[in-house]
C-alpha cells in the first residue's frame, strides 16, 4: 500500500482497507452506525486503546451530535463533529500512513460516509507502569521517582520540575515502522542553537524500520572518534536530567524507553551520584574522592600485582614476599591465569545476578562467591592473596553504575593485565601512557572527554573532584555553553 494514499469517500471501503493492511487482526474493532440521512463508522485498535472512554465518550457524542442532523449534509455533519466534539488531542486525517499511526496510538478514528476525511480522536488506554523508584540507581536521600516507558509521562517528570518557558522540547518521529517519538530537551536562552540543531539534524536521518529504546539513538548519535567510554549519560532519574538541563546540557527522551540520554556526557559526570546533590559539600567531596580511589583500582590493581609479583619483585618487602611466596607454594599454574580465571568466574556470577529472577539473585551470587573461592583457594588451584587482588577489584566496580562505563573499565583492565604479564612494570606504564593520551584526544560536541580536569578548569574545584557550597557557584560551567551563564541571584553568594 502506498504511504500517501488518499482515504476513499466510500466508508465500508476505508474500512475494509485498513483491516487488509494489517491481515484482518483480532484486535480491530469497527462499527458502522446508521442514521436516518447519514452513516458514520468508528474504529478503534482494542489492545491500545480504552474500550470505556470508547463506549462512554464516543458513542454518547456521536449520538448527540448526529441523530439532530439528519437533515444536514455529510461535510456539515463533519464540521459539526469536528466542532462539539470534546477532546484535547483531535486530529484531521486524510491518508491511510497517518490513520494507521493514530491508530496503533490508541487513538479512535471516525468516518463519515461521503466524506474524504476522517477524525481521530484519543482513546488511549494506560499500558505502562506507574512512576516507580529507581533500580538502578539508588539513593540515601532525595527525590525516589524514576523515569518509565510513557513518553508524556516522562516530559511530564521534567516539565514540573522545571516550570521556565525557556525549556524547549523539539519533537522527531524516527523509525519507519516503529515511528518512535523522540524529544530534545533544552534551556533555549542557556544551550547555543547550533547544537541543537546538529542532534535533531542526526536525528532526522536516522533511517531505520524500528526505534526500540534510547540505546539505538545512541548508537546514531555516536560520533566517528572511536572510544571504549561512553559519550553520553543514560540514566533514570529525573532530578538528574533536569540538573544536566539547567548546567546547559541537552536531554533526549525515547518513547517506550525508561532511561533518558544527557549530552554531552563527560569523564568526570561517572563519579557524580544523585546523592552528591543533598549531601554536605565535605562529605561529597570524600565521597567522589572514593570513587576516584575505585576508579584506579579496578582497573589497574590485578597489573600491578602481576607486574611487581612476576618481574619486579625486588619492589617488594622482603617479609610480604615471603608470605606471597609461601600462599603461591603447589600452586601450579601462572599468576595470570590464577587471575583470569578469577575475574571470569566473579563476571559471570555478576552477570548471573543480573539475568536471574532478584529474589536468587543475591543469594546465589553471595554463595556462588563463597564457596568458589574458598574452593579454589583450598583445591590449590589459586592463592589467597589472589583472590584478596580480584575481590578488590570487583568491588571497586560496583561503585558504577552506567554499563557502558563499566564494560570500558573491563576492556582496559584486561589490557593492562596483558600487558603487564608480558613486559612487567615496562608494559604498565606504557599502556597508561596509550591510556592517558587516548583519554584526552576524545572529544564530544566539541568539549574535551576529561573536562574539567583536562584542559584544566576551575570548575574541578567548584563541582567536578570537589564540591563546593551552593552559594559558590555562581555560574553554570563555560564549556558547555556561553549564553546566559549565571545562575546565582546577585546577592545569593553572600547567604
């Protein structure tokens, strides 16, 4: 069927047309009403759209609204419709691409023989769940809602929280089949125009059949530079768009999609939480200092330990090289292997928590743990100080939440431990130095990855490393943008 055919005047036959296009599926309800001069049909599809507010609100209006103008004609009885009808969300159609759109929305669509046009108006059932508190990413104090698969819903998360007229949302329908709306969020008066208009521009060339959830944006939405971290935040929490908004930064919301993208999404926007937010500034300042701490750690601890134990052992007090020498006695495989098998083995008990049912979930991965590397340890086949290094740095892990982040950290860990079972404390350094360069040529929407921290900002002493009091910062981050920077009243500082 062609995308811009024209609806007929002839309404059994709008009818019979739309129920060919989708193989005469269980779920399309029609129902021709006949008048004394004119027929009018409604359809509806009933797995999306509310048989009450259909029943109820519908057939009560077209009753009303049509046995009176028997006399009329059937483009007055159209006007007369478009015109009594009671509906925020009333919409004009004239082709069969469109109807059918507004069907799969939940919309029901009223013919009116002789007529060209039809009117579709909402009758959309609720198929989502209600606001709920976030998984994935908790929090000690502060809002408790999240994001979830209802596109209004989630504007409307974003909207009551900020009440400016200057928040613009710039709306894409993307995916052939699927057409998914998708949302750019953004402080007009803060955010340059240009780069709006360069993510709605890539947008509207996404050519795909389908748009499924914001991870296929983001895929589009990637740039040519390849880079194992991730260029953009996804998260679920809506006091954490909203604050990335009011910084200057661009939100992008998926229909159907619980998680919502903040570009551009910097190094330093992994080691900020929720939490940082309604906390002291001291204790924040502690706390991302920790994370840093973890940051190190997981990547780099299981290197270090293959790189000082296997090659450069004189590094090592005397006295803790004997005990490590003495817990490594009868093991009889390399320390490389005793560690790839260990972080395999605590991987695919993560991944294991993930997959199973969450009443197992923690039970087994705790007990899985346990009893593995106690097993391990007393089979001979690994040493304890080895299982001390990987628990170290599995744990350091879980500090992030972002999966993209953490599958970076994974790639890199693997490559310094490579690394160092080759070339010792030679090999360390040198993919730090590939680590380090590789890290600061990154760049998104024209930004450094490391900024603040590279080129060096005086933003990293006001909220990027350290937090400093509300009433400090005065002005929103020059890097994201340069319009309208101020965000503390004049007086504000001195509070």
């Amino acid at each position: 069927m062609n995308k811009t055919k024209k609806l007929y005047t002839n309404l059994q036959k709008n009818i019979d047309t739309i129920k060919q296009m989708n193989g005469n599926s269980c779920d399309i309800n029609s129902r021709i009403i006949h008048f004394k001069k004119n027929t009018v049909a409604y359809m509806y599809i009933e797995s999306v759209a509310s048989d009450d507010k259909v029943s109820d609100f519908l057939m009560r209006s077209l009753s009303e609204d049509v046995k009176d103008e028997i006399k009329l004609s059937t483009n007055k009885v159209y006007q007369r419709l478009k015109d009594t009808i009671l509906n925020s969300k009333m919409r004009t159609v004239e082709d069969f691409d469109n109807l059918f759109y507004f069907l799969s929305s939940g919309f029901t669509v009223i013919f009116i023989d002789g007529n060209s046009s039809a009117i579709a108006l909402e009758t959309k059932s609720v198929l989502d769940r209600g606001v709920t508190e976030a998984n994935d990413e908790k929090n000690l104090r502060g809002p408790k809602d999240s994001f979830t698969e209802n596109y209004m819903m989630n504007l409307g998360l974003i909207r009551k929280r900020i009440k400016d007229p200057h928040l613009w949302l710039n709306e894409t329908i993307v995916g052939r089949r699927s057409k998914t709306k998708v949302a750019v969020a953004y402080l007009q008066d803060v955010v340059p125009q240009e780069k709006v208009e360069k993510i709605v521009n890539k947008l509207k060339k996404i050519d795909i059949d389908g748009i499924l959830d914001c991870g296929y944006i983001l895929e589009y939405l990637s740039t040519k530079q390849y880079t194992d971290f991730p260029k953009a935040v996804t998260t679920e929490r809506p006091d954490l768009v909203c604050g990335s908004i009011l910084d200057g930064k661009i939100a992008i919301i998926v229909e159907n999609s619980p998680y919502v993208i903040v570009l551009p999404g910097l190094f330093m926007d992994f080691f900020q939480t929720a939490d940082d937010y309604y906390q002291k500034p001291s204790n924040v300042t502690l706390s991302r200092a920790l994370r840093f701490l973890a940051f190190l750690t997981t990547i780099m601890t299981p290197a270090l330990y293959i790189a000082v134990t296997t090659f450069n052992q004189e590094i090592i007090p005397d006295r803790l090289l004997i005990s490590i020498a003495v817990q490594r006695e009868g093991v009889p495989i390399p320390t490389i292997f005793e560690i790839l098998i260990l972080i395999t083995t605590f991987e695919i008990l993560r991944e294991s928590d993930i997959r199973i049912p969450s009443a197992m979930g923690s039970s087994i991965s705790i007990v899985g743990a346990l009893v593995l590397g106690d097993a391990a340890v007393n089979a001979g086949i690994v040493s304890p100080i080895v299982v001390i290094v990987v628990a170290m740095t599995s744990i350091s892990g879980f500090l992030f939440t972002d999966i993209d982040f953490i599958n970076a950290l994974r790639f890199w860990r693997v490559i310094f431990l490579i690394a160092s079972a080759i070339m010792g404390l030679v090999g360390f350094v040198v993919i730090g130095i590939i680590f380090l360069t590789k890290i600061c040529s990154l760049e998104i929407m024209g930004t450094p990855y490391l900024t603040p921290l590279s080129p060096l900002n005086q933003a990293i002493l006001k909220d990027g490393l350290v937090r400093r009091a509300r009433n400090k910062i005065k002005y929103r981050p020059d890097f994201f943008t340069k319009k309208n920077r101020r965000r503390l009243g004049v007086d504000q500082s001195e509070i």
